[in-house]
C-alpha cells in the first residue's frame, strides 16, 4: 500500500487486557519504508496512518460477528466473558457447570445462548466470591435458554442497560422457600426497552422476576412460583404484564412505588395472567419492602398510579385477590420518602377478571382479627380489599379505584384510623378510567 511517494507495511498484534472487564484491542503497528517524501510530509502521513491507513479497513467490520462455542463453560466461560465484544455470540452445551465465582458481562450487543432451561445449567450452590450469579452492565443484551441455581445473592441482574430481552431462562434455589435464599431471580433494573419471556422464577427470597426503575417492559408467559414476590414490577414506568402464571408465592404479582427511589412509577396493565394460590409464608429476610406482604396476596398495588387489572383469573388467594394501600399502610414508614414521592394511590381500574374463591384465612393476624369480626369465623374478604387512604385533595373519579368487574366489592377498610369504620363501598368505585395504551418495544426485540 503506497501514499505517494511513502510506502507502508501495516502488522497487526493482537493484545489481551483481562483487568477490570477490558476487551481486547487490536493495535496498528506501521512499519515505514521512506522513499523519497519531504519531513513534514512524511511526519503528516505516519499521523494520519493512525486514524485513516490511507483506505478504510473493511475487513475489519466484516468480523464483528462472532459465535463462540465453549466447550467447558466451568472453566472458560468468565474469560470468554471478559473477551466478549460487539456482535459476540456465546453458544454454551447442555450440561451443569459448577461456578465457585460470579459471573459479569461488560460488552454491549452480545448474546448468551444455552442448550434449554433444563439442560445448560450454571449452577453457584458452591459460590464462595461475586454478588450474582451473572451480572450484566451492557445494551443490547440477550440471554436464552439457560437454567442459573443456587445463586448466593441475585441469580441474573442487569444494570442500567437499553434493549434487553431475557428469553427461557430459568432462576432457581433448588431447596425451596428459605430466607438464606438471593434476594432476586431475573433482576433488570434500570433499564429501557426490556423483554422477559417464557421465564421461570422459583424461590427468590424477595422477588422472583423484578423490573425496577425502568421504563417500556414487557413481562410474558413466564412462571413464578414460591417466591416472596412472583413478579414485582417497582418505580417502572410503561410496562405490560401479561400471560404469565404466578402462583403459590406471598404475594403473585406486586406493582410497587418506593419512597426513596428517583423514578415514580406509573401505567402499568396486569391482565390475562393466572394468579392462584399464593399463599406461601412470607420467608423476605426482615425489614426488606417484600417482608410487609401478607400471605394470600394476589395483586398488591402499594402507592402507584395509572394501573389497569383485567382479564385475569384469580383464585385461593387467600388475604384477598386484590390488595390496594398506600405508603401509608405498608410496613416501611421509617424509609427515607423522596421529597415528591407520592404515597397514594391512584387512577386504578379493575375490569374483566375472573374471581374464584378466597380471603379466607388471611396472612396477618390483625387482617384475620379483622375477617372475623367482619364477616364471621367461616366468612371471607371480598375479593378487593383498600386501606382507603386518599390525598384530601385529590377526591375526584379522575383519582379514584375504579372497578367494572360484575359482582366484585371492595372492602374500605379505613387504614387512616386504624380500622375504626371498615365498610364495603359501591358508589364510590362505579366509573372508568381510559385504557392505557399496549408498550410497543423496537421491532427487532418483539420477535
């Protein structure tokens, strides 16, 4: 290759830097030949060989795609990690591959694939060091097809990512409810443009499958069971949960505002999901947010707004199939509440759904203390139970719990005077809200 009248020989070596997630680089060596050129044009042309090698490098960008097979995942699968650039495609095999270490992937644009669920499993059960099993910092991530047990913390977590898909992946503590457990399952947080399907979440001291302080989700046909939490989505705003199975948790699904994160959450629509039997024994380490749900929790919606309840089938649940309070009423007034957090909540509409039995035996002593004394030893909570707080001014329908659901009632209980004027309400839950609108992700996730 020749520029004018200086002749130069490009080499290429190839350098690995494995500290601190660093990918490798390829470094440009120029080995000059002069001939006969003028100092300063020479001295301008060894400049400009580092940045333009006088033509453009197509050979480069035809080898951005990659798809790497990893024999023994045990052993390489951390430095294939760490090596992982733009484009990659990890392929692990079926197999259970034993990590006494977490895992972290720090490159944008890679995609992590295993044999199936139950045949590519990571297991942590002797992990020693790492606070996940896996954790992602990166955009444009995909991981399908893999089994991740017996983390030490959170199974699978990605931070502050864009356009992330998490696809028949399966999260499990293989001995069952236990508080020694990780905290998460499937854990995005921070996150835009996120896609969890075809999931299964199993055990998670707190939440099974958790979506926080991100924005356009898409929960679909996953499974959470025996979980604090089956599928929690907090501080999230734009999200669709649907067409999952949450059963026999604490609590099935909790859409949830923290007092002391930056994002509110807001417009979130449940529907289309069974939601049965969650009655597990809440086993949340104490004084976690998760540790205030009652066993017997179908929904729980704590100080959020714009969330839509339909075409969902409920049953056994048994404090009640709907649960509604505000900050107010949920077990965490000594956390720090961010100056425009707001406790209550609102604009709720509750259509369509499909009531079986429950509210019988509640969680609480106090809420069965409350059953009883209600309804009898044998009667049963309505299916909508509210703690009845209210911004005092805020007392218009634009703000209210709004309920089209046949003969389903919601029972006031009055949480703002420690339930001295419990009541089931009609009038006040006759009306509608508009629908929210479907999230619509980038049409290359939503495949």
């Amino acid at each position: 290759m020749t520029c004018g009248s200086l002749q130069i020989e490009v080499l290429h070596a190839r350098f690995k830097v494995n500290t601190n997630n660093i990918q490798g680089h390829t470094m440009i060596l120029h080995k000059i030949r002069y001939q006969s050129c003028s100092r300063l044009s020479c001295f301008a042309v060894i400049l400009l060989t580092g940045v333009m090698a006088c033509t453009p490098d197509s050979t480069r960008q035809n080898s951005d795609l990659r798809h790497i097979n990893v024999a023994d995942p045990a052993t390489d699968l951390q430095l294939h990690l760490l090596e992982a650039r733009s484009g990659d495609t990890i392929i692990l095999p079926a197999g259970i591959f034993n990590f006494e270490r977490g895992l972290t992937l720090n490159a944008d644009n890679v995609t992590l694939r295993g044999a199936g669920m139950d045949s590519t499993v990571l297991s942590f059960k002797n992990q020693i060091a790492g606070g996940e099993g896996l954790l992602v910092n990166a955009s444009g991530f995909t991981i399908e097809d893999i089994g991740i047990e017996d983390s030490r913390g959170d199974a699978l977590k990605i931070a502050r990512g864009e356009n992330i898909i998490i696809r028949r992946v399966r999260t499990e503590w293989t001995n069952g409810p236990d508080t020694s457990n990780g905290a998460y399952g499937i854990y995005p947080v921070q996150t835009r443009n996120t896609l969890i399907e075809d999931s299964v979440a199993i055990a998670a001291s707190d939440a099974g499958i958790y979506v926080g302080q991100s924005e356009n989700v898409i929960v679909r046909r996953n499974r959470a069971e025996f979980n604090v939490a089956g599928i929690e989505v907090e501080n999230s705003f734009n999200a669709d949960v649907y067409e999952n199975q949450a059963i026999n948790n604490t609590g099935g699904i909790l859409v949830f505002n923290m007092p002391n994160l930056p994002i509110p959450g807001h417009s979130t629509r449940v529907f289309n999901n069974v939601i049965e039997h969650n009655n597990t024994p809440n086993f949340a380490p104490p004084g976690t947010a998760v540790a205030s749900v009652p066993a017997g929790s179908g929904v729980l919606i704590n100080s959020n707004d714009k969330v839509e309840i339909f075409n969902n089938r409920f049953d056994g649940n048994q404090t009640a199939n709907i649960i509604i309070s505000s900050y107010f009423s949920a077990g965490y007034n000594d956390r720090q509440m961010a100056a425009d957090f707001d406790p209550y909540p609102e604009t709720i509409f509750i259509y369509d759904n499909e009531f079986g039995p429950g509210g019988n035996a509640p969680g609480f002593p106090e809420l069965d203390m409350l059953r009883q004394a209600l309804f009898g030893a044998d009667g049963s909570f309505p299916d909508i139970l509210w703690d009845g707080v209210v911004h005092p001014e805020r007392l218009s329908k634009d703000y209210a719990i709004c309920v089209n659901n046949g003969d389903a009632q919601v029972l006031n209980i009055d949480g703002a005077n420690n339930n001295g004027n419990p009541r089931i309400e009609s009038e006040p839950h006759q009306c509608e809200h508009s629908k929210l609108p479907a999230v619509i992700l980038p049409a290359s996730m939503d495949t």
